[in-house]
C-alpha cells in the first residue's frame, strides 16, 4: 500500500528523520483560519503541496511556493477538492520553506537482480531522477548499512566538509533503513534529501510503500487502501479474508473494484490482463479486476463468485483463463455453479478456461444454465480469449 507524503513524513518523525514542520489541512480555509495557519509554522515562506499517490506533483503545479500568509488559504482552496488523473485531493499539507544548497536522492526497496533489499542513491536528487547516475548498494537484513560507495562529495560541500556530512548522510540512511525493516516496508523513499544553507539535513518529501502481507503485525493508524488511494471497499476487505485459513490456492488476494457493469473473474494475471484489455477495446467496462489461481477448493471460488456478483446494477459476468496444467476444473467451476445457483443472475456469462476434467466442467455448467434458464456459453481454449469477450459483448449488447 502506497502512502500519502505526510503519512510517510510521520512515520519519518518516528524514526528520527529529520523533517520539516508542517500542517495537514483537509477542508478549504477561511481567511481567518491563515494567521493560526502561519503561526503554527513559523517563518517567511510556505509550501502548499497536494496530497497525491501520482508522481510529477512540481510540474503539474501542485506544489506551490507561497510567500504570504494571505496567500496560503488561496493556494490550499485551489488544490482541496481537484481531481487529478483519476485520484481525487481531499488532503493539503502545508509546511515552512527553507533554503537548501544541493539535493540528494536516497532510496531503499527490493532488487530481482541481488534477490535482497537494496540501497539506491545518488548525488543529485529531485525531478527528473531517472537521468541521474544512481549507484546500488546490496544491504542485509540486520546489518548496518555500509559505507556509501561515492569518492564525489567534494563536489556537494567542497574538501573540509566532506567527511561531516558523509556522516551526517549516513545517519539519515541508516535510520532510513531501521525503518524499512521495522515497519515491513516494500520502499522507502527521500527525494530529495536536502541541504540546506544552514548545513542541516531534511527530507523534502516522503515515499513509502508497505508491505500488505504485514499488515495484521503493523496494525496502521491509517485507513488500509488500495492501488488508488481510497479506502478499501467492502468487496476488496472480503476478497482478502478468502485465502486467511485454507493455503490452497490464491483466490482474491488481488481485488480492485472498478465503475463499470461487467463482473469479471479471471485465472491467471496473463490471460487476465488480456481479457481486461479485450473487455474495454470492445467497449465494455469491468465493474472490477480480480483473479484465482493454484488449485483452490470449490468453496473458495463460490465465495469470490459471490463477491463479484454482489455488486448492483450488472449486465454481464466472465469467468475467464487460460489453460492450466494442474488446476481441476470440475472443482474450482463447481464453486463457481454454487453461487450462481444461489444468485440466479439474469444477465449473460461466459465462461472461457481449459484445463484437467475440462470437457465434465464444461457438461456441468451446462446442464446448470439449462436447468436454471441463464444465459450462459462456456469455451475451451480452442476459442481464443479475444473470441470469448467478443461473445459477452455480443450477448450484453
């Protein structure tokens, strides 16, 4: 779970980071709220920034730079209440401004390549990091983090001062890095780690992203949300809780509830994601995205099923997959059977997968939709994927 700059930034506070002082404001301001505004953050200069889970926030002007108090209210109203690609801003953090000489970049996450967490920084920090020369430090859970792989720090702070503030970087990093293993984080980010003109350190902006799998032993303060920011639906919570005390199997642990009429459940991330494009170029629109794989007991794909077909207002539902290799068919379709007989839809289905006991799955449901009178066609993978959603949308339309 990806979290907010100010959530990070407090999680940051804990550890020791150094960060700046700020306010958190969550409606729009009266004129009068500006001096209580300002004088709980001292100083000449503010930065108005937009609380969003997007990157390119400074080019897409939502962070502002203000420099009266007059004008901090202003800037807020303008952002509070923005849409923004989709993610709408219902939180401003406000916070000093402060003058700062050079920028760091200072991350830490999981490499494929070392099969570890990994230590990634560089000299020059802020926008446009992808083009920076960033070196890559191997680290080990329990382990100091080792000196930083750089001879340049001459050209930040000049000869005599470049020891001290290797020192001072360092410290910053390891506490970054006690708070990655802490707090079961998938990243931990500063950038930029700024200088200021003062000597100090301080982290501008804060990217976090926690581990889901951990969240029973963190037990966050934060709401739980999803990929988008918002709080977890009551489709999205009951997904997770499927796969809690049987192993066989994934089923649901990937739900994201969409704002479209088309219930999908898919078998595979491949072949669903295929499905998923095929479904929006043919102009239909997924009411959600979610998936199972392994070889899951009927009773878990019944309880996705029921989940999926729980949201109002459907027109359609796919059931959607490849073929698989070890995955019964007749088991893990049967779930699905289950709860249609209990729902009764009254929409079209179509059921597309292939696999062991196929052509049994494939008699069952059949017999299921005529004994029950559903609008429903089952494929093997002798159709393609393309076909299969072509027919949905032939039977919706």
């Amino acid at each position: 779970m990806k979290l907010f700059e100010h959530e990070g930034k407090d999680l940051f506070e804990d550890f020791e980071i150094p960060v700046l002082k700020r306010v958190v404001v969550d409606k729009a301001l009266a004129s009068q709220k500006e001096k209580d505004l300002s004088q709980s953050i001292p100083g000449s200069k503010w930065v108005v920034k937009a609380q969003t889970l997007s990157g390119k926030r400074g080019k897409r002007g939502l962070i502002k730079i203000v420099g009266k108090e007059s004008l901090v209210s202003e800037e807020v109203n303008k952002l509070i209440g923005r849409d923004v690609d989709g993610e709408h801003i219902s939180k401003v953090l406000v916070e000093e401004a402060v003058d700062i000489t050079h920028e760091l970049f200072v991350s830490i996450t999981y490499s494929t390549k070392t099969r570890g967490p990994i230590l990634l920084f560089s000299l020059q920090g802020g926008m446009e990091i992808e083009d920076m020369v960033v070196s890559e430090i191997p680290l080990r859970i329990g382990m100091d983090v080792p000196d930083l792989a750089t001879d340049d720090w001459h050209l930040v702070t000049g000869e005599q001062n470049k020891e001290k503030l290797e020192a001072k970087v360092w410290n910053v990093i390891q506490k970054l890095w006690r708070l990655f293993q802490d707090k079961d984080l998938f990243l931990a980010e500063i950038n930029p780690l700024a200088i200021t003109r003062t000597g100090d350190l301080v982290a501008l902006d804060a990217k976090v992203v926690t581990d889901d799998a951990a969240n029973f032993r963190q037990k966050w303060e934060f709401p739980v949300r999803n990929m988008f920011g918002t709080e977890k639906t009551w489709a999205e919570v009951e997904s997770e809780k499927i796969d809690a005390e049987d192993h066989r199997g994934a089923v649901g642990r990937v739900y994201l509830d969409l704002p479209g009429d088309i219930g999908v459940i898919a078998a595979g991330g491949g072949a669903s994601l295929v499905a998923m494009d095929a479904l929006v170029t043919y102009g239909l629109k997924p009411a959600n995205y979610t998936e199972f794989s392994g070889n899951p007991p009927n009773y878990k794909v019944k309880r996705l099923t029921e989940i999926v077909l729980a949201k109002e207002n459907l027109k359609g539902v796919i059931l959607i997959g490849g073929k698989a290799n070890f995955t019964d068919q007749v088991e893990t379709l049967s779930g699905f059977v289950e709860a249609l007989k209990e729902i009764n839809p009254q929409y079209p289905i179509v059921v597309r997968r292939d696999g062991p006991r196929m052509e049994e799955a494939k008699a069952m449901l059949e017999k299921a939709a005529k004994e029950n009178g559903w609008d429903l066609v089952v494929f093997d993978s002798t159709t393609s994927i393309i076909d299969a959603v072509r027919k949905l949308v032939e039977l919706v339309k």
